[in-house]
C-alpha cells in the first residue's frame, strides 16, 4: 500500500521520534516551515542536544532523494536518519549518518555521477537532485553515532 509522500514523511519522523524516546532520549519535532530540522533531540540529562532531518522511503530501498542543500548543511551536532518503511506489518529500518559524511557522500557521488556517460553516451546534465545510499549497511541502527550517550 502506497501512502501520499508528505504522509510517509511524517510517518518517518515520527518513527525516529519513538525510537528515540523507547532508548530513553527526548525528542522533539519540530515545527513544519524549520529548515533541515526535523527532530530536536537530547539527553535524559540535558548535556547533550542534536538535530536531525529525517529522509523516509516507502520501501525497503537503502536509496534515498536529497537536494544539493545537504552538501553545505554539516554541524557535528546535525544528523540524518533515513527510514526505509517496508511493509504495513514491518519495523521500519533506520540508517544515521553524521551530516558529514552526508554532505561527503553527495558531492563524490554526484561527482562521479556527472562523469559517468548516461543514455548512448551522452554526458550527464547537472541537477540539483543528490542520492544518498548505504548499500553496506555502515550506517545501519547506528543510534550510537548520535553520541546521546556521552559515546561518540
């Protein structure tokens, strides 16, 4: 069952939100019209706060849309969560990554992209549209990065 986008999204934050609250963090989201800010997060004891924009998929895809923005958007306290939904009755699948190594993995492989011949060799048009992946799974339920813990 296909969900509107816009309602995916808040399905999205709203999953993080919940996940963060069940491993005893406060998270808070954010109002609509906040720039790359979906998710204010801190601390049972308040010595550590984070943002973080959330990036939802309606499939069990490890491939997610971004723009050109999340290349210069990078605060060690700026994170991304990308959810992959999957399926009605399946716990949806999160990937955090530092805003970091976001903003590194867009410019290279959009760099790489741009390259790369397209349809019968022609060369690729620049866009504004990036794609983040994790193929590997480095990021996979990586909640730790987040250092809410005092453990970066």
């Amino acid at each position: 069952m296909k969900i509107p986008s816009p309602i995916a999204g808040v399905a999205g934050e709203y999953y993080v939100a919940a996940e963060l609250s069940r491993r005893g963090y406060i998270a808070s989201i954010s109002l609509r019209n906040t720039r790359g800010v979906d998710i204010l997060a801190t601390n049972a004891d308040a010595t550590r706060s984070i943002t973080i924009q959330c990036k939802t998929s309606q499939v069990s895809s490890k491939k997610w849309i971004l723009s050109e923005k999340s290349e210069d958007f990078v605060s060690t306290n700026h994170f991304y969560v990308f959810i992959a939904l999957g399926g009605l009755l399946d716990r949806p699948v999160f990937h955090i990554v530092p805003s970091s190594d976001v903003a590194s993995y867009l410019r290279n492989s959009h760099t790489e992209w741009l390259e790369r011949p397209g349809r019968d060799g022609r060369k690729h048009v620049d866009n504004p549209v990036r794609n983040f992946s994790d193929p590997d799974n480095c990021y996979l339920e990586r909640w730790d990065l987040l250092g809410l813990d005092g453990v970066a």
